[in-house]
C-alpha cells in the first residue's frame, strides 16, 4: 500500500524506531527523537543493501519516489546505486581539489611566495573578482578556452582592457602549474592569443629632458619628509632600480666600503650587482646612523622592522606637486636613466641594459650576467651621479651625441 504524506506527517514516535514502507523498497524509518529518514532496500548480486535518500519533510515524499526510480535504473543497468554514490562523492572531491579556483589559490601560495605582498594582493584580488565568479568551480582539465574567454569578455566589457589581458596571462600561468604538478594536459590559453582587442602600452611617467630632470632634483633636495624618505628620494635617480627593490634594500646586501650592492631581481630572480657612485654610498652612510641597527635600508615609519610603504615614493612625487601619472613616478627613474644615459652620455644600451637587469641574449645566448661590464658599468654609474649633480647646480646641459638614436 502505498505512503501518503499526511500518514508520514501523523506517524509518531515511540520508544523503538519502525518502518513505514512505501512501494518498491521504499521506506521511512521514525526514529525515536522524531526523525523521520527515507531508505531504500534493494538487492545486488543476491545480496541485500540500503541506502538513504534524505530525511523528510526536507526530501518530500515526491522526490524520495524519483529518487527510488533512479536507483531502479541503475539496478537495471546492472550498477549498484550505493557504489554509484560512493563514485559520485569521490568525483566531486577530486573535482574541487582540482577546481580552477584550488589550484590558483595553491599556485599563489607557492610561486608567489617571494614575490611583493603589494603584487600578490593584486594578482590574487584579480582572481577572485575577475575569474572565480565565473570558472572557479570547475575542473581545470574540463575548462575549454571559449569558457575563459567568456570571462575574459566580461572584464573587457567593464572598459579595462589591460586588465583583462592581465587576467589572461595569469589563468596561463595558472594553467601552466596545473599541466606540470598533472592536473591538466594542456595550456588552453594558447588558443586564445589575439583573442583581446590590444591595449594601448602604457610607458611609466618619466622626465627625459635634462632641463625638467635638473627641476626635479631641486625640488627633492628641498623636500621636507622623513629622513627616510628624503634618503630613498636621493638615491632613487642616482640607482634606478626597481621601486620594490630599493624599498626593500637591506643593509646585509650592501657593501659601503666596497661600493657594491648586490640583491635578487624580484622580476627576473636573477643575481644583480648595482655598482654605487660615491654620491650613493655618501646618502646611505647617512642613513645607516638611523636604520643600520635593522634589516632593511629604508625602515617603515610605523614598524622599524618592515620596509618603507611601497606607496612612499609616489606619494612624495606628488606632495611636491608632481604628477605620477603623467610627469614622473618612482618607477620612471629607470627609463630617465636609460634615455639620458644614451642619449645624452653616449653609453652604449646595451651597457645600460645590464645595469637595468634586463633580460638581454649575448652572442652565447646567456640572459644575463650580473657581472659583464662590471668595469665599464662603474664608471657609467659615477658618471651618471656626477652629471646629476651638475644638473642640480644648473651647469650646462649636454647635447644630443652626434650619431645616436
């Protein structure tokens, strides 16, 4: 005789737990405490199991019989529906252990563990508002390139296309991690080159004439910041590393007697040697009364034992009323430096490009040596402080060379 809701709503409890049996095994077990829980009892290969279907009223009498008539099918499929289940579980586990969004967060926490916190915050950020609302949850090794394009579209719809394509090259890295720890056979991403409209490039800000740069090295030796700040204002042009990697210079990787500083590229994880004019070593044994009992050059001002704000340098340009986004930023030190050095010094690029630690393939192919041109390297960066300091003091400034590009 077949069950009805209002006899399951009436069943009461008692002190033992019975069975009101539906059709075709189908059965609901009351508990003592009142629980009322749907069962199946079927048999496979001669042998008699049971499984639940969910507790009601929350699985309703409806949807505990279609849930009977599925495990049927399955019977008569000669598949047994507790073992599919069991299968179904474990797909689901291996499915989000293997999910878009797991393995970029792993990515994240292993091949970006070195890298700035300000980066990683970025790249992570853009994850999760760009990509996991759209394609977090699914297999990696499923995801198809129409998939994250239509992703990536939703980014380039917002008006930001950079974005997007940095959206892109992230998902290929994450891509790339999946195929080498076997989670994935391929890098799909490849298929979706020229998928993007281009973006416009976008040069750092930067003064390339000697008349704006002699402007600019006043104003910063007027500043009236931190001492901190001031410092790392000074050194900055005379230096042009990377932002990041003069904030978070450290006092053991310098060597004030020698003149030589010598750190890990963040961009490149190569070795770099930055040879120091006497300019520079002068500001940092300044310094080194302050910060020299530490770790790091440039100390933050509200905790000694972290770097300097990664936002320090820019928000300085622009208290002295220069704009980062179109005059100069802390970053433009290094095309400054490269343009000026050139053009004006006559130092060969590639020279320059060392200094920079650029990537730049010799005859041999090697990509870079943090040791080649050490010598002529030396003397481009004393020659390099020294003709800021007569642009400072408002000496001549030098013409184009003849014969450069």
């Amino acid at each position: 005789m077949s069950l009805s809701d209002t006899a399951i709503r009436n069943a009461k409890p008692t002190n033992k737990a019975f069975k009101i049996y539906d059709e075709h095994g189908l059965f609901i077990l009351i508990t003592p405490s009142g629980g009322k829980w749907w069962r199946l009892k079927f048999r496979f290969n001669g042998n008699e199991n049971s499984i639940s279907l969910g507790t009601y009223p929350a699985t309703s009498l409806k949807t505990a019989r279609d849930k009977r008539d599925e495990a049927r099918r399955l019977l008569a499929e000669g598949i047994n529906p507790s073992e599919h289940r069991k299968a179904n579980k474990a797909a689901k586990r291996n499915n989000a252990a293997n999910s878009f969004e797991s393995i970029s967060r792993e990515w994240l926490a292993t091949h970006m563990k070195n890298k700035e916190d300000s980066h990683k915050s970025k790249v992570r950020r853009r994850l999760e508002i760009h990509l996991f609302p759209w394609i977090g949850n699914k297999p990696i090794d499923t995801l198809s390139a129409p998939e994250i394009l239509d992703a990536l579209k939703r980014i380039e719809k917002l008006g930001i296309i950079e974005t997007a394509h940095r959206a892109l090259q992230t998902t290929g890295q994450v891509f790339r991690y999946a195929v080498q720890t076997g989670r994935a056979l391929r890098d799909v991403t490849a298929d979706l080159r020229g998928a993007l409209p281009p973006t416009s490039v976008k040069h750092m800000a930067a003064f390339t004439e000697p008349q704006d740069v002699a402007e600019l090295l006043r104003a910063i030796g007027a500043f009236k910041g931190t001492f901190t700040v001031q410092c790392a204002l000074r050194i900055a042009p005379l230096v042009f590393t990377r932002p990041c990697e003069l904030r978070m210079a450290k006092w053991a990787d310098i060597d004030l007697e020698g003149g030589e500083w010598r750190y890990l590229v963040s961009k490149t994880k190569t070795n770099h040697l930055v040879p120091l004019p006497k300019q520079a070593v002068a500001i940092l044994k300044e310094l080194y009364s302050v910060s020299g009992h530490g770790e790091y050059v440039f100390q933050g001002g509200h905790d000694p034992k972290k770097p300097m704000s990664d936002a320090a340098i820019n928000a300085s340009l622009k208290r002295m009323g220069y704009d980062t986004k179109t005059q100069i930023t802390g970053h433009g030190f290094r095309a400054m430096a490269r343009t000026i050095l050139h053009e004006r010094l006559g130092i060969d690029p590639y020279i320059i490009e060392h200094q920079l630690a650029h990537k730049v393939p010799d005859a041999l192919g090697s990509a870079y040596n943090r040791t080649k041109f050490i010598e002529q390297r030396r003397t481009m960066m004393q020659q390099w402080a020294d003709y800021l300091d007569e642009l400072k003091a408002g000496a001549k400034v030098l013409p184009f060379k003849e014969g450069t590009n």
